[in-house]
C-alpha cells in the first residue's frame, strides 16, 4: 500500500473510527470514510515537493444529503476539533476543503463538475461525454477504507465500470485524429514554413493525445496532466511505449533536417528524429488497436482509423 494513503489510514484507525463510535454509534454504518479526490496524497504520488501545500493528515467523510441534515454538521465540528487537537496534522484552509465531512452528492459533483445522480447511481450518455479524462481519475484515486452502507462506493464502481462503448469509442477517435492533424500532418508543415512555435504546439498536443489514447486503450483514466506520465510509466510494464513518449518529448527541434526539403502530404521527413518518433507512437499505437480488434487496415496514419473505431469495423 502507498506511504501516504497508509498514513492516513493510520489517522482514521487511531483517531477518526474512535470519534464516530463514541459519539455517533447510531450513525457508524452510515458513514463512508477513506481518502480520494483532488491532491497528490490521494493519488500516492506525494514527495517532498509537493508538501509545500495542502498538504496534512486527514480522511474524508461522506454521506447522504439527508444524513448530512441530519447528523453530518455535528460530525463536521467534531471532526475538524479532532483534526486541531491532533499533533503535526498540518491542515491548511484549502485541505479543509478536501477532507473532512461532505455529502456524497457534491463530492462527485464538485469534481466532476456536473450535478451526479449519486441517489439512483446512474450517468446519462450527455453527462458522460461532459466529463474529463484527469476529472474521471481523481474521482475514483484513493481508498474507501469503510463504506458499509455501499452508497458512496456504488458511485464510485459506476465510474470504475469505465465509459459506456459508444463514448469510448468517441473519445478514441477523437484523439486518433488529433495525433495525425497535430504531428502527423501539422508538425511537417510547419517545420516546412521554419515556423519552430507552431511546431513545438503541434508536438505537444500530439504527446497529449499519444499518452490519451494509451490510457483509453487500457480502458483506464489518466490522472491531472502533471502526473499522466508517471501514471503511464506504472501501467507500461515493457517500457516501450513510455520510452518512446519520454524521447519525443526530449528530442530537440532541428530546422537543418527541413534544408532544402519541401513539405509533401504522402511523404515523411525521416531526417527529421520527430518524425521518426511520431511514426513509431503510431506503430505502437496501432497494435494496441489491434489487440482491441478495432481496425481493419494496417497504417500507421492514426487518421485512417478513425472509422473503424467509430462504426465498431
């Protein structure tokens, strides 16, 4: 188990569990508790560099919003008098925000920025196609260390359960498309024009969508942007394709590759080492599509999929 999550595992064991026993037995079934949502810590991926804010001991605690009028303000000043008398919590104003007491309702709907059916544990398909890769993940990080009611963690499983098909299939053509616009057609015109901003654009959206698709090819959601590489390292267990994003974002633009080179719509540049890059992503791409048995042709120009993906071959 991570560090950080065990630390405040260890908080609600020796602190949080005793508070809800002793002063809200009638309620103890009713109360899920664990840690998720925005932070690193819920993520497991904080160090030292991240504790330079919001960062402290502590749980969430959630329940329904006729708990919440019911008992939950009573649990919420209990629980933060708990949180001040407890050496070293380190709590800042912002990390009240994120733990402590809070309906299960807006905890999902806070985060994932729509108004969640959590009561009926249902999505509609416009909801779905609203919502955000990294907004997904940090809905779902963390642990529910006690939920015995189920209420919170039957949300929590609906979004685990992953997009329906019709939306993962949108959502991959979406960025297939943008890979080959961004640096499969775009990146080689602008270098043609020496126009390295616009190149240095088109590289980066088409590391965004290279790392994207990944993830929804492994039917998992990516984290907050800052952390998609490390997430994409853990779940690359061969290194292949890591490596090759990790090399494409280190390469150096080169102007002297495009001297004396014109731009042409069915020719590559393979003087050019992000080219060569962009190609293998595609390749490796491709056979992650292959596996999925979502393609009928084979081409490393990602936009030659499109349809297949959409129309299910």
């Amino acid at each position: 188990m991570n560090n950080v999550i065990e630390k405040n595992r260890r908080f609600y064991e020796r602190y949080v569990k005793d508070l809800i026993h002793s002063r809200f037995a009638d309620y103890e079934n009713r109360i899920a508790v664990g840690i998720a949502g925005e932070g690193s810590d819920c993520f497991g991926y904080d160090d030292e560099i991240s504790r330079d804010h919001d960062f402290g001991t502590g749980v969430c605690l959630w329940v329904n919003d006729e708990d919440m009028e019911e008992f939950g303000y009573l649990l919420s000043i209990a629980y933060n008098e708990l949180v001040d008398s407890v050496e070293r919590s380190y709590y800042t104003d912002r990390l009240r925000e994120r733990r402590g007491v809070m309906t299960i309702h807006d905890f999902y709907s806070d985060i994932l920025q729509i108004d969640c059916d959590t009561k009926h544990c249902t999505m509609s398909e416009e909801n779905w196609l609203k919502l955000d890769h990294s907004c997904l993940k940090t809905a779902v990080n963390g642990e529910v260390f006690r939920d015995d009611s189920g209420e919170f963690s039957a949300f929590r499983n609906l979004l685990l359960g992953y997009y329906p098909d019709k939306i993962w299939r949108n959502r991959i053509a979406q960025q297939l498309h943008l890979y080959a616009s961004a640096l499969q057609v775009n990146y080689a015109r602008c270098m043609s024009r020496n126009d390295i901003v616009a190149a240095e654009l088109c590289r980066s959206k088409g590391l965004t969508s290279a790392m994207e698709l990944y993830f929804l090819l492994k039917r998992e959601y990516p984290p907050y942007y800052k952390w998609t590489y490390r997430a994409l390292c853990e779940m690359d267990e061969e290194g292949a394709f890591s490596d090759k994003i990790r090399q494409l974002a280190s390469e150096k633009v080169n102007p002297d590759a495009w001297i004396s080179t014109r731009y042409h719509p069915n020719r590559q540049n393979y003087k050019d080492h992000i080219v060569c890059l962009s190609e293998e992503i595609a390749s490796l791409l491709e056979e992650l599509l292959e596996e999925r048995d979502m393609i009928r042709i084979h081409s490393r120009y990602m936009e030659m999929h499109v349809n297949d993906v959409l129309n299910g071959k």
